[in-house]
C-alpha cells in the first residue's frame, strides 16, 4: 500500500498504528476533493496503490469519497470494496422495521420547510426508509416526518451502532419526536428509520375513529390530510368527513 486517504488523519493514524500500517497518511475530504482528484489519479497511473479508509461505517456511504470512486472507475481503474460497518444496515437489523425492501435516502435538508418538502416526495414509497441525522436536529427532523409522513407511522432511532453506547428506540414518529424534544439530543452518530406506509381497509367506521384520535391534538385540517395520506383517500372526502365528526 502507497498511501492511505481519510477524512480526518488523527483518527485513521490511530487505525493505522494498531494494525502497524507504516503507509503514508494524508487527508481527503469535501474540502480538498476536488483540488486531490487530479492529483490522485496520477499517482494511480503511475501505478500506485491507494486506500480509501473511513472515520466510522463504510467508506463512501454519505462522505466524499464516492466522487473519488467514480472518477477513478470513469478513468479505468478498479476499485476494490473491503466493507466495514455500516450503520444503515446496523439500523436496519436493530429497528425490527421490514427488512425485505428500503430505501437508504442520506441526510435530508437542515432547514424545516426543504426537509417537509424532501419527505413529502417519500410519503408514498412503499420500503422502510433510512436517514441519517445529526444529535442537534433530530427533534426537529422527527417532527417534521411527523407532519409529513404521518404521526402514526413505526419508526426508530438508533444511534452509535456497533459501539460501546449502542441504542435504539422505536415508538411511532410522533412519540419519538416527544421523547426527543422532552430529553435532548442525543450524542453520537444517528439513523432514522421510518415504517413503510400502514396499509388498512378504508372502511367508514376505521376512518371515523382514526380522524377523532388525530383530531384529539391537530386541527381539522391538519388530520384530515393526515388520515387521507394514510389510507390513500382524496383529502377533500375526508376533511368534510372530519368537519361533520368535529360538528357532530
């Protein structure tokens, strides 16, 4: 091995040492990506061999380093995967969410109303769906899939996967943001995971009864859009359906 890349040396060093790697270290990062590629990819025409290591999980999941694999496979060299933990599989196993189809979505916008408007494009897909999130947003993340996906909807939080202060939550996505906002941020690394949309029979009588629940700590508006997404109504049917409930 010629050299070692990694977003943060002081951590890779340590790895390096345990394993008494004498490789030369240097860092890559969004930082400096693009400035290195080039002079990445010359080295590997010179034929030497470079490694892509992670600070935690798998290298190129959700960091710089995939723009470095493409530019390095469009030039026609090989890249060779040695997968190391991954928190969005971890999450997966831990959260007791179906498994058999999900789809991994990354980081979804800092600000409240691009992160609504990124979730409400997800609000149909049929898969457990993963995120990953930051300690000091995730009350605010988990209250706004809430609004969005449905506060209903089977969720968990798992942070720090296969560390020493592993954990996980699960509870639907409204008690989760009210633990959260109750408590703190949490420390550490932190997966979403997000229930697939609850398939039941529409009929009256269901319908009624989840519209006088929703409607217990939302407004008419707010769980009539909420029911209708849940049983893929037309919403106006079920806003007057909720009004006549409210009146009545």
């Amino acid at each position: 091995m010629d050299e070692v890349l990694a977003e943060d040396t002081r951590v890779a060093r340590r790895l390096l040492d345990a394993h008494n790697i004498r490789a030369k270290l240097s860092p890559y990062h969004d930082h400096n990506g693009a400035k290195r590629r080039p002079e990445i990819l010359q080295k590997l025409s010179e034929g030497a061999a470079i490694a892509l290591v992670s600070d935690a999980g798998t290298p190129m999941v959700s960091d710089p380093g995939w723009k470095l694999s493409r530019d390095a496979l469009d030039a026609g060299y090989k890249v060779i995967p040695l997968p190391g933990a991954s928190a969005l599989l971890a999450g997966l196993v831990a959260s007791g969410l179906p498994s058999d189809r999900f789809m991994f979505c990354g980081f979804l916008p800092p600000k409240s109303g691009a992160r609504r408007k990124a979730a409400s494009a997800l609000m149909t897909v049929p898969s457990t769906l993963v995120f990953y999130e930051s300690g000091p947003r995730l009350a605010d993340c988990l209250v706004d899939l809430a609004e969005t996906l449905g506060r209903t909807r089977e969720a968990a939080v798992a942070r720090e996967l296969t560390k020493l202060f592993e954990e996980t939550r699960r509870g639907s996505l409204s008690e989760l943001a009210s633990h959260y906002l109750e408590h703190g941020p949490p420390k550490g690394e932190i997966v979403v995971l997000v229930g697939p949309p609850i398939e039941k029979e529409a009929d009256e009588e269901t319908i009624d009864a989840a519209l006088i629940e929703a409607m217990k700590s939302q407004s008419v508006k707010q769980a009539s859009n909420e029911i209708a997404e849940m049983f893929g109504l037309p919403k106006r049917n079920v806003y007057q359906r909720a009004l006549a409930l409210k009146d009545g």
